[in-house]
C-alpha cells in the first residue's frame, strides 16, 4: 500500500477537539465515500484493461503479428491490472479504520505488488517513449532493434529492474498494532525519524523524478526533430502511422504524470508537517484516487486515438460465424454474412457483405 500518513498522537486539545466535531464527517468520508470511489475505479479499470489483454491476445489467433506497441501496451495493462487487484485490499481498510485482517504473508505480497506496479508502469511508459524516438528520429537506423523479440526481452527487464528496486518494501512491510487491539499493514521502517525522508526521496526520485526527466528530454527531442524534418525518409503510411502512436504515448505519459504528481508532491509536503490536519488527509486520499484512476484512463485513451486498436477490437470480438476483413485504408470494417445452410448452393456461396464504419 502507500505509505501511510496519519495524524499526530501528540495532538493539542484544539485539534482534539475539532477532530471530535467532524468525527461524523470524517466516518462518512472513510467508510461511504473513498470506498464508493474505489470501487468505481476498480471496476472500470479492471474491465477496460481486461478489454486491451483480450484485444492483444485475440490478435494472435488470427496469425496477425504482434507489434512492438503492442507489447509495450499489454505490458503496461498487466501492470495496471495487477495495481487494481490490490484496490479491494485498500477499500476493507478504509472500510475497516486500517484493520488488516490478511496475515503478515499477504501483507507483504500486496504492499510489494502495489509498489511494484507503479513503479514498472513509470519504467515501461520510459522505455515506450525511447521507442518513439527511435521509431521517429532514426526510422532506418535502429529498426532491426525495435523487433517483438527485442520489446520482450526488454519490458522482462524493466520487471526485474522494478522488483529490485522495491527491496525495502520486502523486507519492511509487516503488521502495526492499532489503538482498538486490531492490526494494519504498513511499511515499519527501522528508524522511522530518517528512514521515512529517505525513503520517500527515494521513491520520488525512482518512481516520478527521473522517468519524467528522461521522458521531457526525450520528447523534446522528437519535437526538435519533426519540426526540422523537410523530407521524410519511410513512406507517407508509415510516417502517418508512426505520429499516431507517438500521439498515443504521449498523451498516455501525460496522463499518468498528472494522476500520480499530486500524489508524490504530497508525500514530500508530509515530510515537513508534523500534524497532518484532516483537510491534507483528505487531498492525500484524493491523490491516492487519482493515481488510481489512472490505471482505467489508459485503456480509454488507447480506444480513443488508436484506430488500430478499434479495428482490433471489432475483430477480437466478432462471432464465430461471421467473417469481418479490416480495411486499413479508409477504418472500416466489412462484415460477411453467410446465407442459410438449406438455401446454399455453388451460385449463392458468396458472402454478402455489409460494412459497418468504425471512425
């Protein structure tokens, strides 16, 4: 899970005293709405990144071969499913004032799970961006390196990298004694004084500070080289195609930049307050959601700027029965009706087709 941030035990009376006034508030926020609101995110997320899996894999039983896009974007959907399986977790602890009634093994596996999945998510949407740029930038030079096999290879590495890179959340998340008697799960640094700084810079500085770093500069470069290109070296198809999927990454590293900024900006402010006030624990619990709605806008921006993926989908999941052929040229799709068996004869066996437009 996110590294917890609760208020002070030391409070001063004041703050006592207005925690009592809005308990009422705060039990209506914890325990109806933050979980209505996961369980929403969760919802629609795990259905729309289910979708892009079963679009990608339906692609192969037609022989068709699977793009380095396409192993980026199932990727980065197993990373994003993976991080909303740990969501029903999280909403029993709202539910529940923290309780984790899963045992010590369980909490371990999914703070690792819920750490690694963001942190592979940054790593892949980097690797996608450097894969822009030499699609863009170097077309010819770099083109025998951007094979599936190459994607493959690399995207394994990017989640031993990721796995590596979460060793203290391994090692430190364990069950916390709460005030009513129950347990929470939670990260139980050795020294939690310096530990927490450093552990927080280091998870800012991995997760967020430097793939975004490297994604700006990288960008920038592709920009700096499309507005000085006079004459393109691929064809025309090629060249169109290539700015679409650039479109496509773009737009999607933007989106988890913005999700996850408000969440790591508030883990640094944290760093400084010494009693977090109910209204900072309110904007964490928003910039948690966000970071999880994040999971489910990816598959949303994949069917609204990827025609490649409509048609993908549309033929993914066409009946048995029927025959759809994908005309790339104009983004329709032609689907192919067979007449019945007992009017069927040598004249009448071809299909009659009726197309239906996918824009």
């Amino acid at each position: 899970m996110d590294f917890a941030v609760t208020p002070d035990d030391n409070s001063s009376d004041e703050f006592n005293s207005s925690q009592h006034l809005n308990e009422e508030t705060d039990e209506q926020y914890h325990n109806v709405l933050m979980p209505s609101i996961y369980g929403v995110i969760c919802f629609v997320g795990i259905i729309g990144n289910c979708i892009v899996i079963y679009t990608i894999v339906k692609k192969n039983k037609f022989r068709a071969q699977q793009t380095v896009p396409d192993i980026f974007i199932f990727s980065l959907s197993i990373a994003d499913l993976l991080f909303l399986l740990g969501m029903p977790f999280l909403i029993h602890q709202l539910v529940g004032n923290g309780s984790w009634c899963f045992g010590a093994t369980m909490c371990t596996v999914i703070t690792a799970l819920d750490s690694n999945s963001q942190i592979v998510s940054t790593y892949i949407l980097t690797v996608m961006t450097l894969d822009r740029y030499l699609a863009t930038v170097h077309p010819i030079r770099f083109n025998h390196m951007r094979t599936p096999c190459v994607a493959v290879a690399v995207v394994g590495l990017v989640w031993i990298l990721s796995l590596l890179s979460i060793t203290p959340v391994w090692m430190f998340s364990g069950l916390m004694p709460l005030r009513d008697g129950s347990v929470g799960c939670a990260l139980l640094l050795p020294n939690p004084a310096t530990d927490t700084y450093w552990f927080t810079l280091y998870q800012f500085v991995l997760a967020f500070a430097l793939p975004l770093v490297i994604i700006c500069v990288v960008f920038f470069k592709i920009l700096q080289n499309m507005a000085a290109t006079v004459a393109p070296l691929p064809q025309h198809s090629l060249r169109v195609r290539t700015r679409k999927v650039t479109r496509m990454a773009v737009a999607i590293c933007l989106a988890f930049f913005i999700c996850w900024a408000p969440h790591y900006i508030l883990q640094l402010a944290h760093l400084s307050v010494q009693r977090p006030s109910y209204a900072f624990l309110y904007a964490y619990n928003v910039a948690i959601s966000m970071g999880y709605a994040n999971s489910c806008i990816n598959p949303l921006l994949y069917i609204m700027l990827s025609e490649t993926f409509k048609r993908q989908f549309i033929v993914a999941i066409r009946p048995a029965h029927k025959d759809f052929r994908v005309d790339p040229a104009d983004g329709s799709v032609s689907l192919r009706l067979a007449p019945d068996g007992a009017q069927q004869s040598q004249s009448s066996r071809e299909l009659l087709p009726v197309t239906v437009a996918v824009h």
